[in-house]
C-alpha cells in the first residue's frame, strides 16, 4: 500500500513539474519576438512594400517626433486594438531599454497575428542612422537630447545593450557608489577621452546628481556630431529612489 500510494504522488510531482517547465518554456518563448534593422525598414520604404509601421509610445511623444511613415498606436492600446490579420507590422518605441515594443509584442502574439516584427533598438537607432524623422513643426519642436529613464536603462544594462555611460559626479562620488558600467566623467577631458573614436550612432547615456548638468553636456554631445546622446533622468538621485543596483 506504501509502495503504491508513494508512486502516486511520485507521479503527480512529475506531472506537475512537466507543467511547470512548459509554462517556463511558454514564457520565455513569449518574450522572444523577430527583429528588423533601421536599414531593412528603410529598404521596405524605399520599394514600396506593404506594411504597418507603428510607434507604440504615447501619443504626445509621437506627435512631437516620430519616424517617416509610422502610425502612432500606444503599446496599452493593443490589447483592444485589431491590427488587420493580412498586414506585416513593424513595432517600435524610444529603444534604450524600453519595453513598450516587447509589450505590443506580447498582445499581437496572444491574438496570433502571422507577421510581426520589432524594430532593433527603436527610434533611438532609426535617429542614429541618419533615417527621416518627422518633426512637429511651430513652437513646441522636438528636444535636441531626450532623457532615459532609471528602469529602461537598468534593462538595457541588464540585457547586455550596447551604451556608454558617463557619470560626470566628482570622483568621491563616483567612486562611493555609480551606475553599473559607467566611466568617470566628471571633466571636459574626460568625457573627450570617453567618446573618442565612437561612432556618431553610438549610443551614449550622462547623468549627474539630477541638477540638470547631464542634460547640457548631452546637447553638447549631440552638437558635436554624436546623433544617440541620452541623460539619465534624475540623475544618481532617481537611480537611488527607485532602488537600482550600483556598483562599487
């Protein structure tokens, strides 16, 4: 009687681990969509293809800057928005750790849309590589730098992105507590030591102590030829508040 009751629940363990696993599996499988370059898009554009190219930020910020072409449908709006069945649609979002693409991903994958594709690295890379943007004109015109935030840029990191980041805090700062993988900055020489030999699409993220220096020195940046130039909005101050990892 031991034996069998012990082979019962010996069996149900398994069938409930083999569950487990395949809901494991199922959602790392949910998380891994098809990517297109900028380039590949462009090329699309340049032939006449037919697609759908969407921006899933927030409408505002879409209507302030977006790429040549797109359509503006925030990631939130997918759940309840058709995208037509026979359509190739192109995703994307501000890139630098946003998740807003991953997230209208997500939606078109549950409704089993057959052709979808996220655009790698977003606005951000498409802006990087010199391709036609679209600039609401008058008085409300598009920053020249735009800054990231703490959790989209803990998610780059994490993800093994590719950026460069200068912290341009005094060096007791600096070396008290930084942004996991960031250069010391803190002078002119230093950050021309930084950048040095980058290429002009490189993608390249400031912060401060959240005074408003990052945001400058990113204009700088990006006046002097570097066309991905970031600043950490907040600066070390939002980094610590929203509890990122540091390095030490």
């Amino acid at each position: 009687m031991t034996t069998e009751v012990n082979g019962r629940v010996t069996a149900r363990l398994a069938a409930a681990l083999s569950i487990l696993l395949s809901i494991a599996g199922a959602a790392r499988a949910a998380g891994s969509f098809p990517t297109v370059t900028p380039a590949q898009v462009a090329q699309w554009q340049e032939k006449g293809e037919s697609f759908l190219f969407v921006d899933t930020r927030p409408r505002t910020i879409f209507d302030l800057k977006h790429a040549r072409g797109a359509m503006n449908v925030p990631a939130f709006a997918f759940a309840s928005k058709p995208m037509p069945r026979s359509a190739k649609v192109v995703l994307y979002d501000a890139g630098a750790g946003s998740a807003d693409a991953e997230t209208a991903a997500g939606s078109l994958q549950v409704k089993g849309h057959p052709e979808f594709y996220i655009l790698e690295g977003g606005l951000t890379a498409w802006e990087a590589e010199g391709l036609p943007i679209v600039v609401r004109p008058g008085a409300a015109v598009a920053p020249l730098v735009e800054p990231v935030g703490a959790e989209d840029l803990m998610r780059l990191i994490d993800g093994g992105g590719q950026v460069v980041i200068l912290d341009l805090r005094s060096e007791d700062l600096y070396r008290q507590s930084r942004v996991p993988g960031a250069q010391r900055a803190s002078t002119d020489a230093l950050v021309d030591q930084a950048v040095a030999g980058l290429a002009e699409s490189a993608l390249v993220v400031v912060y401060d102590d959240g005074g408003g220096e990052s945001r400058a020195r990113a204009e700088k940046l990006r006046r002097r030829g570097l066309r991905s130039v970031k600043y950490l909005y907040g600066g070390m101050v939002a980094w610590r508040q929203k509890n990122m990892r540091v390095e030490r």
